[in-house]
C-alpha cells in the first residue's frame, strides 16, 4: 500500500470548508488502497517564520520510506519558499482550494508576492489538485500549470434529509469563517433595506481567523438596527448545524471568491434554494435552476435576489426542488479519495 504523507498546517479540528476536506479525505484515503498519514506543520502558514520554513521542511521529510508521496494542503504549499520546496525529498502533490493571493484585504505588494511564489511553488509539484474545474482552469491561465498535471477532486457530501424549513417567518442561513472573503458585511447591507419584509438571518461561522472582521460586522449589524433578526452563532458541532440547515428556508452566500463552496454543495444536499454570488466558483457549483445568482460584492442586486426569494413561497419551492435534485448527484467523500489516491499511485519524478 502506497504511503501518501498530508502535510496540513495549524489545527486540523478548525471548521472551516478547507480543514473539512483535508479531515474527510484522510479518513477516506485507506479504503482507497492508500496509507494516510497526518503531519502536522506550524500554524503560522500562509505568513511562517524562517524558523517555522526549517521546522516544515524537518517535519516532511521525517521517517521516509521508499515510495513515499507527499500531498501538502495550498494553506501551506503556496507559502512555501522555492528552496524550502527542493529540499523535499518525496514526489509533491500539491493541493490548492484557491490561490492564497486571491483573499481579498491583501496589501497589493504582499499579494503580488504570494502569487509569484505559488506560481514557483507549483512549477515544482509533481501534480497538482484542485477542487473545482473553475480553480484548474484559472492555475493554468494564470500560473502557467499545464492541464495534463491538474486533478479536479470535488469535495464529497453526505447522504442527508430534505431540509424542513421554519414553518414560519423565512429563516436564512450563512455558512462561512467570518474573513473579509465571505463579505458578510454585503449581505447585512443588502437586509437592512428590507426591513419591511418578514425575516431573520443566522450566521455560522468562527472569529478567529480575522478577528476585526468580526468586529466591524458587530458593528454595522448594530448601526443598521437589525440586530434583532441577525444572530451570529460562531463555530457550531456538525449536529448543530445540522438542525440549522434543518430549520431553514434559504440559505445565502455573499462570498466574493469561492474555490467551490462546500456550503453551497451542503445547501444543495438539503434541498433549499439558494442565493449565490457567482465568485469564483460559486457560480459553476450552484446550478442555474437552484438559485438566484448575483455579481459579487453588489449590495442591489444581492437585496433584489433576496427579496424575490423571501416574498415568493412558489419561488422557493421550484428552486427548492431543483436543488433536492442537484444535490442527489453530487460526488460522496470516496468519490474525492479515489481521485486523490489514483493521482498519488501514479505520481512520479518532480518536474525539472
């Protein structure tokens, strides 16, 4: 059995899409004739120390064995110096959910710099994947990835229950790490001209990551009197949000850049209809019969979609089915690992 070393770096416990896939597909991989193996790198990934480069490098190179494979999540792989990445000894995978130098809020000098390093850090990947055809197709366009060395593994969703919905007032739902990325300060912005309609809105999802994020969308949800029908929930267990989606008649993503939108693909899995910006691909994810789409970071039309879905129950219901639909031919997490664990089989010499 083909050993595939993960390298991931900071806590692999974190709720967010990217910790979600990493986790499901090392638990996946062995029943795909692969042998996972977690190590764990610094947590200060995607800005490390000199010191913490060395220590990442130690880390991966620990414990060879003849055969060895090492697949390295984008979190760390893109911020991976050129000679950090030549001292590895095994055949790279690389893993990229979006380029690190898309997350909006970067200081254009700092951006520029992430994407000329992935662009050297991936010419050094034996192979590469990605998790939507939107991210291969933009690696190649952009960072000069040849087609033939790109996999796409969607991320896999499980077997769930039709959603059941409020019963009541319109119950949105936002899922997404409170980073300036998931603009949730759009989606407050689009809700509070609607206050004249019947709803309320929770939103799911961690601080940690950006912490002033959290702070100014406190802020404005206060400024825009709608604090009463916006609660913020933090992290939540698996079960617990599970009861969300449950409970809900809408689920809503203001993102303006999505790698693929586990969310979405979760919303799709539970029948409900969605509104979606189209960043990234979002738009790819979410198919047109299932949702209302909108440009991202556009606070009218994202007010406007919302307003067609809260006031319209007919509306809801049509899409509803055709997301119920969608979401029943969506890949399974063995369906992610297979794909993985046929690139590691196959995986050779590095790229000269």
């Amino acid at each position: 059995m083909r050993r595939l070393i993960f390298v991931i770096p900071g806590d692999l416990s974190s709720r967010t899409g990217g910790y979600g896939y990493d986790r499901r597909v090392l638990a996946a991989l062995p029943n795909c004739g692969v042998e996972a193996v977690h190590r764990a790198l610094p947590a200060s990934f995607p800005s490390p120390s000199v010191a913490d480069l060395e220590k990442s490098v130690q880390t991966i190179n620990f414990d060879p064995r003849e055969g060895d494979i090492v697949l390295i999540d984008g979190l760390a792989y893109g911020a991976l110096s050129e000679a950090a990445i030549q001292r590895i000894t095994a055949p790279i995978i690389a893993l990229c959910h979006h380029p690190l130098c898309l997350e909006p809020g970067l200081d254009p000098k700092h951006s520029a710099a992430l994407r000329d390093n992935e662009r050297r850090a991936l010419a050094l990947a034996s192979h590469v994947i990605v998790t939507s055809p939107n991210t291969g197709a933009l690696l190649t366009r952009e960072f000069a990835v040849p087609e033939a060395r790109i996999s796409v593994a969607l991320p896999g969703t499980d077997q769930v229950d039709r959603a059941r919905g409020s019963g009541g007032t319109p119950a949105l739902l936002a899922v997404g790490s409170i980073i300036p990325r998931k603009a949730f300060d759009v989606l407050v912005e689009a809700l509070a001209g609607l206050a004249d309609l019947e709803w309320r809105l929770r939103i799911v999802g961690g601080d940690a990551y950006s912490p002033q994020t959290a702070i100014a969308l406190d802020r404005l949800i206060a400024e825009k009197g709608v604090g009463g029908r916006i609660e913020r929930l933090g992290e939540l267990s698996t079960d617990r949000l599970d009861k969300f989606f449950d409970a809900s008649d809408i689920f809503v993503s203001s993102s303006l850049y999505e790698g693929f939108g586990m969310a979405l693909a979760e919303a799709l899995a539970r029948g409900l209809p969605i509104v979606t910006t189209t960043g990234g691909a979002a738009a790819e994810t979410i198919p047109d019969a299932a949702g209302l789409k909108v440009p991202p970071g556009d606070i009218d039309a994202l007010r406007s979609a919302l307003c067609r879905l809260i006031v319209d129950a007919p509306l809801r219901a049509r899409l509803s089915a055709e997301s119920w639909r969608a979401g029943q031919t969506l890949p399974r997490w063995e369906d992610t690992a297979r794909v993985i664990a046929r690139v590691a089989c196959g995986a050779g010499k590095q790229p000269q």
